[in-house]
C-alpha cells in the first residue's frame, strides 16, 4: 500500500499509537520508535495534538 499524502501517513500513526497503546506493553519510547519518530518528543507532540491527551493518560484511561 502506498500513501498518497502526509494526512495519510498521519492517520496512519495515529491508529498505530492507539493500537500499540491498548493492546501491548510497549514504552512510549518504543512506539514512537515503531511508528518512525527520530524523538519520542515529536511522537508525544503529534499524540496530544490527535487526542488531546498524553500517551501514557491514554493508556491509564483505556486500561479502566
């Protein structure tokens, strides 16, 4: 599958992350490692930019 643009790609980490955060114990670090980030910082950015929260408040909240 080829992605024909940025937004693409950007839905494509979004529901990666989400994925990654309720169904394994990977850090937040190896996400954003997984999902192409040079830094977990930029990883941490985009997250709270698509949910409005942290990754790791994500997962507390998913895990309830």
């Amino acid at each position: 599958m080829r992605l024909k643009n940025n937004q693409g790609l950007k839905t494509l980490r979004r529901d990666l992350a989400l994925h990654y955060l309720e169904t394994t114990t990977h850090s937040t670090a190896e996400i954003s490692y997984l999902l192409g980030y040079a830094e977990p910082n930029s990883f941490f950015r985009a997250f709270a930019e698509w949910t409005g929260s942290s990754p790791d408040r994500y997962r507390r909240s998913a895990a309830a």
